[in-house]
C-alpha cells in the first residue's frame, strides 16, 4: 500500500471519530487547517499490514505535529 501523501504536499487536517480508537493526543487545535506535508513513515504492526503517520507543517509559527493516515486528507484547493 503507498501512501496517500507525499512529502511537500499540502493537506486538510481532520480529526476522526473516539470510534476508531485511543489517539496519543488531540489535533482538535488544527482540525480544517492547510498544512505541508515534511515527512512520513510507516509500521506494519502485523504481517502485510501497513499505515503511515505523517509530520505536518502548520499554523502561523509553523509547527511540526505528527499525524495518522486518517487524520490527513489531500487538499485540493
């Protein structure tokens, strides 16, 4: 599976529901920003499954904040 965001690649921050599970923290603060994509990784945490977690520029001061596939969506504007 490849991920669905490239490094340089701007994307909408969208946090997801409590249904899909505990999350480290909450990204509530960024949710409908424009971010940049800086970089990505992958686990598998079982055989031939994979995710990735992606570092995202964002906001005025432009932190970095890590983010899962799912919280990230391609911007299209």
């Amino acid at each position: 599976m490849d991920p669905k965001c490239k490094v340089g690649q701007k994307v909408i921050i969208r946090p997801v529901s409590e249904q899909s599970g505990p999350r480290d923290s909450t990204i509530e603060p960024y949710a409908g920003q424009v971010g940049e994509v800086t970089d990505y990784y992958w686990l598998s945490p079982q055989a031939g499954k994979v995710f990735y977690l992606y570092t995202v520029r964002v906001g005025k001061n432009r932190n970095e904040i890590a983010l899962h596939e799912d919280e990230v969506e391609p911007y299209k504007g």
